[in-house]
C-alpha cells in the first residue's frame, strides 16, 4: 500500500511537470514539422506570455484563468505580427541563417525584458483554491499538479480532435507529410503556418504562465529551458501532437522517478536517456503515425 | 616660446597630478546580464546607495565606480574585465565578484596587479586565500552553514536531518559545514540530496517528495540566492511537509528579503541562520532599508547582496579617507585589516589574518505581523568566523 | 576526349578550379592585422587571445558544419575535453608543459570525437543536433559529477603553466606570450584546415554535403569520411580548450557548456560558414561587438549583439562575408567586358 502511494505519487508529480512540457513544446514541434522552421525563439514567446499573466495578475488584479486568457491572445497576436513582418522572410532560407535570426530575438527578448521590467524573477501567486493540497482518496497530493493535469488532458483532447476532425487539422497533416504535394493541391501552406505559427506561441505562453509555479520566471526563461523543449519535439517526432505528448509524458516522469530516487546522478541520467531513445527511434518515438 | 610650451606641460601635469589625487576609480565586475543579473543590481545599488547617502563625508575625494559586465560564471569574461580595469583604466580598487568561479579565475591577475579587491558576494570558503589582495565583505558559506547545524540542536532540539542543495560548490560547502556542526552537536543527517544546478529552477516537487518520505524533524535547504527560494517554500507547502511535522530551516538564501512578501503565508514557521535580513532591528540598518526604499521605490526590499555591496563601497571611503585619496595598495590592506565598523547588519570586522569577515550571525523564525511577513529574531552569535578557514576544511587549510 | 582539348590555361572555370587553392593576394591581411594588433593595443592582449582562441574554435566547427555539413550543437564537447585534460594534468602535478600538452589535448579530444562520431553520425537533422547537445551536457555532468579530479563548478585554478619554451613567461597581468602563443598555434592550424580543404579529402566532403546519396553512388566512403573530418575537428576544438586553459591558467564547466556551443556556433554563422575565413570575421564581429558594447552599457548590450544577428539574417545569406561576396558580384558584373 505504502509503495502504492509512492508510484502514484511519483507518476502524478512527473505527469504534472510533463503537462507543462507538453503545453510549451507542441507548438514548437508542428511548427518545425510545417515548414521545418527552426524556431529558437519559441521559448521567448513562452517568456512573452508568461510575463502578460504574471504582470496582469499582480499589477492589475486580474484573476488566473482570465490572465492566462489575455497571455494567450496577447502572445498569439504578437507572434502573428513577427510571423508575417518577419519570420515570413525568412522561409526560403537555410535552417543556421533561421538560427541566427531567433537567437538574435532571443537576446534581444532578453534585453527588452531586462530593461522594461527588470531583472527580478515575476513570482506567480496562485488563487487560494489552487495552492495546499487535495485529498484524491488513497492520497494527499498537491492541488497545483492536479489542476496542470486536467488542463493538460483538456488541451491534448481539444489538439487532437482539432487536428483529427477539422479541415484546418487534416490540412495540417497533410503539409507535415508531404509539403509540396500538399501546395500543389492548392492548400495555402504559407497561411496555414502563420494561423498554426500564432497558435503555438499562443500555447507557448499558456506553458509560460502555467509553468512559472514550478520553473520560475526571469529575463533568462528564453533560453534556460530551450534544451528542454526541444529534447521533447525531437524525441516526439517533428509535427506530431501525440508524439509530444506522449513524449513529453515520459520525460516527465522518467526524470521526475530519476531525481526522486537517485538525485546523486544529476542530469546524467536523463540526457543518457534521451541519448538512447534518440538512437533507438533518429526520427522520434511516435513517428510514421498519422498525428 | 619654449619655456612657454615647458610651463604649459608643467602646468598641465600639476593639473593632471591634483585630478589623481581627488579621483579614486574602483572597478566594479559585476554580472550585470544573464542569470546573475538580479543579485548583481542588488549590489549595484547597494554600493550606489552608500556613495549617495555620504556624499558628504567622501568630499573632497570624488569616487568614480568603473563598472564592467563579468556576463557569466566562465570566469574568461570576469578575468578579462579585470585585466582591463587594471590596464586599460588603471584603477586604484577593484570590487565586486557575485559568482565564486569569477573570483577564483581572477585571483591570479588581481595578485599580479596589486590592488585591493574587495569582494561583495563570492562565497566559497577558500577564495580569500587565493590572493593576499583580496578583502571579502560579503560571507563565507561555512558562516551560515556552521552556525546553523549547531543552532539546530541546540535550539530547535531536532535529531535528525535531511540536506537538499543545489548542486555547485556553495551547495557542498553548506552540506559541509551544516552537516559537520549538527553531527558534532550529536544530531545526524539521514540524507543528502543534491538538487539540480544552479543555472536553472528545477521542479523540486521529487526532491521534497524524497526527503518527505524519510521523515526527518528538519529539512535544511540550501539554494542560491534568486529565483529558487520561492519555489521552494511554494512546493514545502503544497506537499503539506509543515503538517507532516517536518520543520523547514536554512540559511537566509531560503528567505532572502526581496522575495520573502511574495510567498505569502507559505514562508510562516521557517528558521533561517543568517548575517543579514531587513527585519534586523539597529540604527544602521533603518537609515538603511529608509534610504534604499526611497531610493528604489517602496516596492523594492534590499537583501543580503544589497548589504554585501553597501558594506564594500563603505570599506572602500573608509580606505579613501584614512589614505587621504592617494591608495597605496599595502596601506589600503593595512587599513582594512581589523577594521571594525557598525553594518546594516551589526557590527562587524575584517579578520586580520583571513582578510575575511567576522560578523554575527542571526536566528530568524518568518512571522506574520500585520498582514506582513517579518523575521522575529530568536537567537543571535556574535563574531562568527568563517569556520572553514579556523577548522581548516579542504582548499581552507592552505 | 573532350576534356582534354581544353587546356585549363584557356577555360575560365578550369582555371579557377585549378587555381583554387593558391594563396589570394589578401590572404596575408588577417594576420597582418593580428600582429599590428599586438603592438597597436597592449592593453587589450587578454580579449585578443580571447578572441583569436575563439577563431580557432570556430574553424574546427567550420571544419564539420560548413565543410561537411554536419550541424552540431556540441562542439563544445571537444573544447572541454581538451581545456580538461591540460587542465588536470597541470593540476594534479602530473604534466604540465605547454606544448606537449596540447597535443595531448588534441588526442583527447580526438577520441572523444571518434567515439561519438561513430555513434551519432549515423543521424541527421534535429535528431543530430539534440544527440550532439546531449552528448556534451552528458560530458558537463559528469565533470560536475566528478568534482573530486574536475573542481566541479568553481574549477581548477591557478593551474601551474610553466613557461613557453623554458623562455616565455605567462604574465596574467599583460598576456604577451599568450596571444603570440595562440596566434602561432591558430596559424599552424589554420594551414593545415586550408590544405585539407583544398585537398580532394575536402572536395569528398563538399561532395558529401551537396549530395550524400550520390557521393554513396559513386562510391564514396561517405561515413568514413565523415567519422574522419569529426574527429580532426574535434582535434583542433580540443587544441583551442587546451590553449584556452593555458591562457587562463584556469579551467571550469562552461568549458563543456551549451553557452560555449552556441556562442561559437552563432559566430560563424554570422561570419559566414564553408569558407575557412567565416570564423575569423564572424568572432571578430560577435565579441567585439559584445566586448565594447557590454563596456558602455553594462546591462543592455545583448540588445545591439540580437539587433545585429536579426539584421544579418534578414538582409544577408551567408553572413558578413555573403554582403561581402555579393557586392563583389556586382561590382565584377558592373565591370565585365560583355
């Protein structure tokens, strides 16, 4: 019984952090899988949300879910603009000129950040229903960690019946397969991209600002998390909305067993493992499967 | 026509001469981008602050600070930023250093460059050993750490333990010294669980889960200063480890002061070892927190850092002053060395042979006063040395 | 027979491919500059030998990405295993003359990159990336991990670094001999990558990026050739390590550090990678842009540094020497005789 909790334990704190994953890194991956852009800066605009929310919970009092709502539709505007103005631009070009240009908005993410609002980490206080803990029957457990569940298992069955059931969805899937036989049948790729581009950012920030309880928030949020989020897309396979997920899920709770009972080993074991999987399965855990 | 030219020159470098000797450069290598940005503008304005409220006391010298960006912990762009304040701006003082990598990488250059170097933040216990110029006015880890293991026993009558720290030197060296004091006290440790690096905020949610699981009556953390001490006390509480009846203690980086009123009711009942918190109740430290809150907006708090910075730039005039502006680098040492002077933190001292700091170190228990948090004093050591040094620990001994 | 009816003498194409790899009048300009720098700026001798280390780092990745083609974000790797092993040698007392050293930094290093490169290089694409990555944080753990031989976080300093020759003494203070020392060293190295490229070892490996699948067709050793650039790479990154402890008498973590990797990377992209002399202009540019910018504005100059790799990538291909090449493209084109 007592290892009963403990298991238990263990797979809702590493589903918890793996939902966070998830949310942060799904847009990262359809997006690289659309237009094989690599989007450096996607933790940038998880930064961007991250602040909307955190900001406008304590500046203007805005409560939780309505300030996750504003960082979403804030950040996925903002996206739309760089898209269009800028990323647009930059299709055509090979893949270290696109690192370049989302590095350069990385530093310069920092920068603004650093100098607008300061170099302080943004503490996020959650509504009083949220904090302590939450009696699950054959266990305590936090309450925060069941909630980032719930919001995950909803945002993965709204992902997936979107792009199972939706025109925009199948388009999508399409262009993932193939690109250039999805063009010639007269598909908008470039808008489908821009539409799927400002709603990953979207996430992004969603991640951003629900992440902050467990990750913090600081100028540096851009980049101190990237390996992460894209040890996720890459091991979920590029373009795959289940494949993160799943992914994101193994991660999380393979790292969160490894901590918990050998924390002496550090990192060591979960780059080692994303090592292995990687050589086991080059183009990702969940590839060849249609999402 | 060139006796004219000569009396000119003449006059000039007596003009160029009096300028040197009203102008002190002290350059400042401070990380002031990247993730060490926050405690850098910490001790930025602390040595700012101590400048503007004794501007008074500092004339006829003008102080000019030379400030430089050590970027990151590589220790290259520290030593770089060294090297040119020495040759490039030929400074009088140097100061400064947060991260102990960029204290350790510099030691050789600020050796060769015989200045005074006196360090703000850097805390791993060895670093004043490295070079005979540097003066440290910050701490040493085995300062909080020492006092609290044997705090622990003796005041928060605790048996057992268990250690969660971040995993970079500090961290060990707080492992160390807590663990050496509490068990030398007869308590014992039942764990040690390293927890991450310091580069990042990990979920701690295993790591507390773990150490929930062993029940110990104290849980000592150790993280640095910044981001992590929040989520800290935010992830202690959600596993409900206070109702387990496992006490929350550390050392004042768990509860540092600029974040402490963000963590609500959470941080209530947690007991830290430290030299400094906003909350110390001495003439010193409220001109201070009145002058800083003034300065940076009552929405900012001065921490640790801040005081580390403040008590580097008030070491820095006391030598301008006795030196009457002319720093010879061997007088400058001298000056310092037993130098005794009221802090915002209490009194405190530079130990002659250590050029280390001697200073008290205060027991704290987080209160909710007034709809405020506030550290209720409950135990106080006066004249704490760093114990790593006068116990000759490791890299210590030499 | 055709071919042979056309004398290279009389072929424009033939005659710049033949006469590729002859020494262009400019080429001694970089170096040129590299000594004048030495007596114009003494005081600035500790950034230079930042700096020119740096070069050789960025032409040993230039060496793999832009030659290649393998896209890596853990050369690092390699650097670190060099810094670490002039570093623990000197450390521990067991070896410590520079020269030697250094070529026990490159064995190192190229083990390291052996060893890997067998077992990544059979990937590509993010995939790559994300091994290599994981490769050197693996590396960068383990140091951590190690703290007892490593110093761990804090390092090992004050490495005892004897002098140069038994004549030339490291002076923290005024970094004379480093800087000679590492131009001297970058010189050498950068003869032999400008050989090997111009070789048909290179010409294979050119192949190789264009085509893989034709240069299998013809017959190429194609995963041969690529194990073997791999490791000469990691070679030269785990010389500009072992010279980069030596400079510093110090050696620490972010030697094995993603910030490393990527800083390197961005450079040479910004100077314009596959063309031997991208990494010169590329880290000239990035450090000295961040270099004085970080001295005027301590705490924004990463805005500038961004400013500048979204302008670049927005309006040039290739980096600084794409804007280069193209506005010689169009002067010649201006020029021409039609």
């Amino acid at each position: 019984m007592i290892l009963g909790v403990d298991v238990a334990s263990m797979i809702l704190g590493g589903v918890a952090a793996g939902m966070v994953l998830f949310i942060v890194s799904v847009g990262l991956s359809v997006t690289m899988g659309l237009m094989g852009f690599v989007n450096l800066a996607h933790g940038a605009f998880a930064m961007l949300g991250g602040y909307i929310i955190v900001l406008s919970m304590n500046y203007w009092g805005v409560h939780f879910l309505p300030a996750l709502a504003l960082g979403f539709v804030v950040t996925a505007a903002v996206s739309f603009a760089f898209e269009r103005l800028l990323y647009a631009r930059l299709y055509r070009a090979t893949e270290l000129d696109q690192v370049l240009f989302t590095i350069g908005l990385v530093f310069m993410a920092i920068a603004s950040v650093t100098l607008v609002v300061g170099p302080e980490n943004q503490q996020l206080v959650l509504p009083a229903m949220l904090q302590g803990q939450v009696d699950l029957g054959f266990t305590q457990y936090r309450t925060y960690s069941i909630f980032l569940i719930a919001i995950g298992i909803i945002i993965v069955v709204g992902l997936w019946l979107g792009f199972e059931r939706t025109r925009i969805g199948a388009q999508i899937r399409a262009t993932v397969d193939n690109r250039r036989m999805t063009e010639s049948l007269g598909i908008n790729v470039d808008r489908l991209f821009t539409i799927t581009f400002a709603f990953g950012s979207g996430m992004a920030a969603l991640g951003g600002g629900l992440g902050a309880e467990f990750l913090g928030l600081d100028p540096q949020y851009a980049l101190k998390y990237l390996v992460y989020f894209l040890i996720v897309v890459a091991v979920g396979g590029l373009g795959r909305v289940t494949g993160v997920f799943y992914a994101a899920l193994l991660i999380g709770v393979l790292d969160f067993a490894l901590k918990k009972y050998i924390p002496k080993g550090g990192t060591l074991f979960i780059f080692g493992l994303t090592i292995l999987l990687l050589l086991w399965r080059p183009q990702g855990l969940f590839a060849g499967r249609a999402t | 026509m060139i006796k004219r030219i000569i009396v000119a020159t003449a006059s000039l470098v007596f003009a160029v001469g009096c300028a040197q000797a009203q102008e002190v450069k002290v350059g400042v290598v401070l990380p002031y981008t990247g993730v060490g940005a926050e405690l850098a503008q910490q001790q930025d304005r602390g040595m700012e602050l101590y400048l503007k409220m004794h501007a008074d006391a500092i004339k006829p010298y003008k102080i000019t600070l030379i400030k430089r960006d050590a970027k990151n912990p590589g220790g290259a762009d520290a030593k770089i930023a060294v090297q040119e304040l020495l040759t490039q701006d030929k400074v009088d003082i140097l100061a400064g250093w947060n991260y102990s990598p960029n204290a350790i990488a510099s030691a050789p250059i600020v050796t060769a460059g015989k200045k005074l170097a006196v360090i703000s933040n850097a805390g791993s216990g060895h670093i004043t050993n490295l070079s005979p110029y540097f003066v440290r006015f910050s701490f040493s880890m085995w300062h909080a750490g020492y006092a609290m293991g044997e705090a622990t026993v003796k005041n928060l009558n605790a048996k057992t333990a268990v250690v969660g720290y971040t995993d970079f030197p500090p961290g060990k060296d707080m492992l160390a010294s807590f663990k050496r004091a509490f068990e030398a006290s007869g308590g014992k440790v039942i764990d040690e669980i390293p927890m991450g690096g310091a580069g990042a905020v990990p979920d701690f949610t295993p790591f507390f889960q773990r150490a929930k699981d062993k029940k110990p009556d104290v849980f000592f953390v150790f993280v640095p200063a910044g981001d992590h001490s929040s989520a800290v006390v935010k992830t202690y509480n959600a596993l409900g480890m206070r109702e387990a009846g496992i006490k929350l203690i550390g050392p004042g980086d768990i509860t540092q002061d600029n974040k402490l009123q963000a963590m609500g009711s959470a941080a209530v009942g947690l007991i830290t070892m430290h030299h400094y918190n906003v909350d110390l109740d001495n003439l010193e430290n409220k001109q201070f927190v009145a002058a800083w809150k003034k300065a940076y907006g009552a929405d900012s708090t001065p921490d640790f850092m801040a005081v580390g910075g403040y008590d580097s730039m008030a070491a820095i005039v006391h030598v301008v002053r006795t030196l009457k502006g002319k720093i010879d680098t061997d007088k400058a040492l001298e000056t310092l060395k037993g130098w005794k002077y009221n802090s915002p933190r209490g009194p405190i001292m530079i130990d002659p042979q250590t050029r280390d700091i001697v200073m008290n170190e205060y027991l704290s228990e987080v209160v909710m006063q007034g709809g405020k948090l506030v550290q209720k004093p409950i135990g106080k050591i006066d004249a704490v040395k760093d114990a790593c040094k006068t116990l000759k620990v490791g890299p210590c001994a030499n | 027979m055709i071919v042979a009816a056309i004398k290279p003498t009389e072929h424009l194409a033939a005659l710049a491919f033949a006469g590729r790899h002859r020494p262009r009048v400019w080429e001694p300009a970089p170096w040129i500059f590299a000594i004048a720098f030495y007596f114009a700026f003494p005081n600035y001798l500790g950034f230079g030998t930042e700096l020119l280390v740096t070069i050789l780092f960025a032409l040993s990745l230039d060496l793999v990405l832009g030659y290649a083609g393998i896209i890596t974000l853990g050369h690092a790797a390699f650097f670190g295993a060099g810094a670490y092993t002039v570093g623990m040698l000197a450390y521990h007392g067991i070896w410590n003359e520079p020269i030697s050293s250094l070529m026990l930094a490159a064995i190192v290093a190229a083990l390291v990159g052996l060893g890997s490169g067998l077992v990544l290089l059979r990937t590509q694409g993010l995939t790559l990336l994300m091994l290599t990555l994981c490769t050197m944080a693996l590396l960068e753990e383990a140091a951590n991990l190690g703290h007892e031989y490593t110093g761990g976080f804090d390092g090992l300093a004050s490495l005892p670094i004897p002098p140069l020759l038994g004549l030339f003494e490291f002076n923290p203070l005024y970094p004379r001999t480093q800087y000679l020392y590492v131009l001297i060293v970058l010189f050498i190295a950068f003869l032999f990558v400008r050989t090997l490229i111009y070789s048909p070892f290179g010409q294979s490996l050119a192949g190789i990026r264009e085509n893989t699948l034709r240069m299998h067709a013809v017959g190429s050793p194609v995963r041969a050739r690529l194990i073997t650039c791999y490791t000469i790479s990691a070679a030269i990154a785990g010389i500009a390590g072992g010279l980069w402890a030596q400079a510093n008498a110090y050696v620490n973590l972010t030697t094995l550090s993603l910030d490393r990797a990527a800083m390197v990377l961005i450079a040479l992209i910004l100077g314009g990678y596959g063309r031997i002399y991208g990494g010169f202009v590329g880290a000239v540019a990035y450090m000295a842009l961040a270099h004085f910018l970080a001295k005027l504005y301590p705490t924004g100059w990463q805005l500038g540094l961004g400013l500048l790799l979204v302008v670049i990538a927005l309006f040039a291909r290739n980096g600084i020497l794409g804007i280069g090449e193209a506005l010689l493209r169009r002067i010649r084109a201006k020029h021409m005789p039609q």
